[in-house]
C-alpha cells in the first residue's frame, strides 16, 4: 500500500488527541459467555487485575506488606555474595566451587563467600566441596520480564516456572533487571507468586524517551512500554530541555515504591529520520553493543585483504570447483557457498562455509566483540556486524573469483535424497558465481543464460536435490510456514514509501534445504565423535501455548488428532488438511504460536520443527556466535585436538552451558530490537492512514475485542470492544465469539470486515481500529 497523505506530524506528536489502546491484564480466562460492556476496559485472561492480586495477597499473608527477615539478611549481604546466589538460584544441581568460580569470574575469595553463607544458612553442602541453595528457603533467581500494566514475572531457569512479581514488588526493578526472589506456592490461578529479596544486576543505565510535562515538572515517558515507574528530569541549568522532544537519558537513581527515579539526560535524539531514530532507539533501548574495541579493529586489519600463503596448507583445493554463493540482491556478506553434481548411487552435495575460525582465535580481542555480539542485529537500513568489516564483507565473504578459505561439509546423498554419509574438512576455494536469489530462480527456469556451462548444471542438480528434500520434509512430517513476509520500499527521503508483500522463490528454498542438510551432517558427526559443541534444540509446544492453540482448533470445528503431545506429524497433518479452507492461514498462525522457542544447548535434544533427531547451526559463523563454536569443534576433532583447545576453564561442561545460555540470550536480544524497530516503522507509516478504512480479517478474538490483521498493508492491530458500537457484547469462550446481546450478530476468527485506524500509538507499538461494517 502506498502513501496517499502527506505526513501530519500534528498526529505524531498529539497522540493525546486520540484514544489509548488498552490495558490487558493478567488471569484467568473468563467463562463462557461472561459480559463485556463497551465502556470496560481490557481485562485480558481474566477479571481479576495485577492490583486485586496484590491485595488478595496482603489479606492472604495477614495485612499490610512488610519486609521479612530473608529479606533483612539479604540486604545485609556483599553484592558479591548475592552474584553467588545468583548462580546456585540458577543451576539445578549442586556445584562445586570449581564450577561456581567458572560463571563468577569477577567475583573474589569465593570459598570464604560460600563459607559466610553456610555460615548464615543460606546454602547447604550435600557433599564435600558441593553447594547448594538452601532449598527451605524458596530463593529463585533470574531476569524480570515486565508488563506495561506494571506487573512482571522472573524467568527463572532452574524451576522452569516463572514466578510473578506484583505492582509492588515491580516497583524497584525495570524489565531484564537480575534478581532474587523468595517463592510462594502456586494459588488457584496457577502463579508462583514472588517477594523481591534483591536486585543483584542492573540491566541498563540508559534509557530513551519523549520529554513531557507532567504537573510541577519535567518526567520521561521510556519509549519502551515495559519500563513503568515515574522518571523525574534532574534540573540541569546547561542543558535546555524542551517538552516533546525524544532523548538518551541516564539513570542517576532508580524508582522506589514510593518515590520517583530520576535521570539526567545525556543528549537529544534527531527524529527527521524515523529509520535512523528507530534504529538508534533499539541501540540503546536493548544495549546492543554498536562499536568494536580499537584492539579488535587492529587485530581483523592485520590479516590484510589476502590470504596467508601459510594459511593453505594441509587443506583440500576446491578453487576450479564451480561452487557458487547465493544470497538477497541487497547482501554484502557471503559465507556459504553450494555445489551438486549426480554420482551413479544419488547426489554429491558440498557446503561451504567461509572458516572464521581460523581467524577468530579464543581468547583474543576478536573472540570478545564476537562474544559480546552473539549475532549480527539486522535492521531495515541497517546491519550491526558480529564481526568487523575487514572479516564479514573481507577475507570471510566468499566474494566471486576470490580465493577464501572455508571448512566444508561434503555429503552423499542416494537417488531418494536421503543423507548417506558426510564428511568435514578444510578447503581453499573460489567462488564461481555470486548469484541473486532472482538470477538463480532465471536460470533454473531458463529464462536467464548462466554465467557458466557447469554454473548451469550446479544449479539444476540443487533443483533437482530440493525436489527430493521437499518430498522427504513432507514424509517425516517437517512443518511448513511459507507465509508472505512484509517489506519496506523507501522513499529518496529515507521515509517508507510502501509496505509489500514478499514471496519466497525455490531458489530461496534450494539454499535453505540445502544449509538443513549439512548441520543435520554436522549435529551426527558432533553426536558420533561426542565432541562438545551447542546444538540448536527445538523442543515440543507444551502449557499454555498448546492448550490456547487447542481451543482455537476446536472452535473452528477441527479436533485435534493428538491425546497429551503433540508429534511434528501430527501439525503437518493438520496443515494439509485446512490447506483449501478459507482459514488456513490463521491456523497456520496459530501453529506458530504454539511453537516453542528454539534455543541453543550442550545436549541435542533434537528439532520439532523441522522433525529432526538432531541439529545444529554450522552454516553462518560470520553472523552467529554458535556456528563459530561447532566450526572451532569441527577444527578440532580435524587437528586431533581436546576441548580445551576451544572452550576456556577447567569445567568444560558448565563453561558450554554458559555458551548456550548466552547465545541464546542474545539472539532473543537481536530478534527484539529488529522486532521493536519494524513496529516503529509501521506505526510511523500508518500514521498517515488515521480515518481511513481497510479490509481486514479477524484473527483473533478475546473478551476485550477482536485482533485484525489488514489485507493492505498486511499489518496487525485491535479493535477494542468499545470500538463496536454502543451495545453490550457477550464473549463465547468455547466458541471463541463475540455476540451483540441484542441484534445477534457474531464475529469469529476468519470474519472479513472493514475497519477504519482511529489511533496509532508509537509508544505502545499499537494500531487501533473501529469496526466499520462487513468487508
């Protein structure tokens, strides 16, 4: 869709003008058929608010909240002795002191530490130099996640169950704050309830945010929705602050339960360009680390821009081999190049990856801007590389005619497509082609000439590799989300000129089974050889997420053919079967939904997803932390050489859990700030679009009003229950409907209707419509 307005800023900076989106609340689910009046506000899963918690509590613990003795001792620890909590909180066994000394790195005279808090009864030794929390004590550690409305949860690793922090116990700490807390037992609404103890870590000194009046003063409202608490301007006679303009402010002191934090800020933010500012905004917002230190930028120039002579020994020489790399049109980094040819028994399949490992040594400056990445972070108009660009876009890009040095995996495959046998090793290469995913689709559909005759014939021989895999994918029950994706065409300006729908092309999908093929090759050969490495692990939808998704199910009529655990088959089934109907892909959004999320661990427990017995990331180390750890394993059991070549510390066990905790933590990290940036964007887009009707459909229905997704632009927002008229509607539960009491008239999930944007609120990354009519 693209701009038929020009811009009103009057709507970006009076979003008072407009009605807020609502407030949901956590609970329990309503009952069939409860009323919702229009004037109600979102009450989320249940009537009960965060407050009505909070005060059922008090009358449950006797009154007025007061702070116990556990939370008196703690106040009284060294904050070093709390970062020892912190971790045997965390672990789900005991540790030794060895292993405690492996995550507390900072952290000295530790035995002395562990002594004290024996000494005080807050650990236990079950064994001879094993501590453990004491477990009489209930004390969970982990990091908050808040909700706008002002309560939160700790996720916490060891119990697997996040224990719920209410208004007031959020009251001190900001979301992705580490800390400790003493547990309560679950209630009938199925909390762990939660009673702060400490804030052991700080999770950010920085904030961002609009400047706004707020009675006697200046206040920042955080353009994250998470951060609740009142923030006061510290007066600053030098620096002259204007209301409404957006700002990088410090955190001089944090909100207490009865009084306000204070900032001071630090610099004013230019929102000519809402790319440039959304981006900067996430930068900050998620402390994504944005600049490399001199000695990394020093260590990745001092390879120059050729490769070492000495660099190409002992490995295999595929440079007259016409592996080709295929990639975006707008990709400027190429790490994995293909090759296919037919053998009498199948397919030889090779994979090769730029080998950044021969680089990005352990230990060395380069290893820690690495580390502290995790990944690359990819914007709209912007990448933050894990790696400089002398490495990423230089002597790690497997530029066309170029020789590089890559680590390959070298697969057989037999006529059906199935993985035979694989084998890993060091190359020198060249690429033979640098190929847009367009070109590749041209040439294999023969509306394009190849650059080369054996060009050519690569290409087909993947085609022809795909086709099985795509068979094979279909046989085990691998699930399939190949839904348009959005994208966003720019004007000259560096404003959104529309928002697209993109498709993806079997060139895309060749490269993709491809890539699936060698890190199932590499997860086996890990497996086989019991060499340590992070396995990319997908684990069962499960809880709540399966139970919501088996509600959707039979609302719209389909029963569910699995008893307690859902098989990968079992989803694919399920999409074959409503791929004709009128609401497939809601279904296939709520098979999304239910997924759990994919996370990196020392142990291969296999991927539902893809129906896989074992997995891992090998195919992208210049942009991801954990293919460059499977490729260092792979150098290793290739060079003969331990572990300890590659994972630092005695303990290589908990130093590779470490890894895998916090790659996954910074990938979910990357995946925020990209989504948090992408929001930004449309809501600043569809700003111009407040009165004007869409056609959209249903996708989601809730006592508090209906979730729409628009046909043009493909975006999503709600219309809130108060937006439907002046009637009361009645909420179905097992239905899942909203019924006006008095006309009759329904809407369920799949209704197409017309609805008009009334709101965009930025701050709150929310689209709000009103019911119009039918569509």
């Amino acid at each position: 869709m693209t701009r038929k307005k020009p811009r009103q800023q009057a709507n970006k900076d009076q979003q008072t003008s407009h009605a807020k989106s609502p407030k949901k609340q956590q609970g329990k689910r309503q009952q069939a058929n409860s009323q919702a009046r229009p004037e109600q506000r979102d009450s989320g899963r249940g009537s009960k608010s965060p407050r009505a918690d909070r005060d059922a509590r008090r009358q449950r613990d006797g009154g007025r909240l007061q702070p116990n003795r556990l939370q008196q001792s703690m106040v009284e620890l060294d904050p070093q002795a709390q970062q020892v909590l912190v971790v045997l909180a965390a672990a789900e066994q005991a540790l030794s002191t060895r292993q405690c000394a492996e995550q507390l790195e900072a952290v000295t005279d530790l035995p002395q530490l562990l002594e004290g808090l024996q000494q005080r009864q807050f650990v236990i030794q079950p064994a001879a130099d094993q501590w453990l929390i004491n477990p009489s004590l209930h004390i969970a550690s982990g990091a908050v996640s808040a909700h706008a409305d002002g309560y939160g949860f700790v996720l916490t690793p060891a119990a697997h169950e996040d224990v719920y922090l209410d208004e007031q116990q959020m009251a001190t700490v900001m979301h992705g704050d580490t800390v400790l807390v003493q547990t309560r037992s679950a209630t009938s609404r199925n909390k762990v309830y939660g009673e702060l103890l400490a804030v052991v870590g700080r999770a950010r000194k920085f904030l961002v945010g609009r400047v706004v009046e707020s009675g006697s003063g200046l206040v920042l409202a955080p353009d994250n929705p998470r951060i609740t608490g009142r923030l006061e301007l510290l007066e600053q006679a030098a620096v002259k602050i204007t209301p409404g303009v957006i700002v990088v402010a410090e955190i001089v002191s944090y909100p207490q339960p009865e009084k306000a934090g204070i900032v001071r800020v630090m610099r004013e933010l230019d929102d000519s360009n809402e790319a440039g500012l959304a981006t900067e905004i996430a930068i900050i917002q998620h402390a994504l680390p944005e600049r490399f230190s001199a000695a990394c930028l020093q260590q990745a120039q001092s390879f120059g821009e050729q490769i070492d002579p000495d660099k190409l020994q002992h490995r295999e020489d595929l440079r007259e081999l016409p592996l080709v790399t295929i990639d975006g049109a707008d990709a400027r980094d190429f790490d994995d190049a293909v090759y296919c040819h037919a053998t009498p028994n199948g397919w030889r399949l090779l994979v090769a990856i730029a080998d950044v490992a021969s680089y990005v040594l352990p230990g060395t400056a380069l290893d820690d801007d690495a580390w502290e990445r995790g990944t690359s972070v990819y914007f709209p108009t912007r990448v933050i590389p894990m790696l400089p660009e002398a490495l990423s876009n230089g002597l790690c890009s497997l530029r066309p005619h170029e020789q590089r040095l890559a680590l390959v995996c070298d697969m057989q495959l037999d006529n059906q497509g199935k993985l035979q046998q694989s084998r890993h090793y060091k190359a020198v290469m060249s690429s033979h082609a640098r190929l847009t995913y367009g070109q590749a689709q041209a040439i294999i559909d023969g509306d394009m000439q190849a650059p080369a005759p054996a060009v050519l014939s690569n290409l087909l021989a993947l085609h022809s590799v795909f086709e099985l895999q795509s068979k094979l994918r279909e046989q085990r029950g691998a699930l399939a989300f190949d839904r348009p994706e959005s994208m966003f065409l720019w004007n000259a300006d560096g404003s959104i000129a529309s928002i697209e729908k993109t498709s993806r092309m079997n060139s895309h999908k060749l490269i993709e089974e491809s890539m699936i093929l060698a890190n199932v090759a590499t997860a086996r050969f890990l497996q086989r050889r019991q060499q340590p490495a992070l396995y990319r692990v997908h684990a069962p939808p499960q809880g709540r997420k399966l139970e919501e998704l088996q509600q959707l199910l039979l609302a719209r009529g389909i029963k569910p053919t699995w008893r307690e655990q859902p098989e990968p088959r079992d989803f694919a089934q399920l999409q074959a079967q409503c791929a004709d109907r009128e609401d497939a892909h809601i279904i296939d959004e709520a098979l999304l939904r239910a997924q759990s999320l994919a996370v990196y661990l020392p142990e291969n427990e296999g991927h539902f997803g893809l129906a896989l017995d074992a997995y891992s990331h090998f195919t992208s180390p210049i942009r991801r932390y954990p293919d460059l750890v499977v490729h260092r394993a792979l150098h290793a059991l290739i060079d003969q050489q331990p572990a300890s070549s590659y994972i630092p510390g005695d303990d290589v066990a908990t130093r590779l859990d470490d890894m895998a905790a916090h790659c996954s933590m910074t990938e979910r990290r990357a995946e925020e700030a990209a989504r948090d940036v992408e929001w930004r964007l449309i809501c600043d887009y569809m700003q111009d679009f407040i009165g004007t009707q869409f056609k959209a459909t249903v996708t989601g229905i809730k006592p508090f009003g209906m979730f729409v997704e628009l046909h043009d632009p493909v975006v999503s927002g709600l219309v809130h229950i108060s937006q439907m008229g002046k009637d009361y509607y009645l909420y179905d539960e097992r239905t899942l409907q909203l019924r006006n009491r008095r006309s009759g008239q329904s809407f369920s999930i799949s209704d197409r209707i017309t609805v008009t944007l009334v709101d965009v609120d930025i701050d709150q990354r929310k689209l709000n419509f009103a019911l119009t009519g039918p569509a």
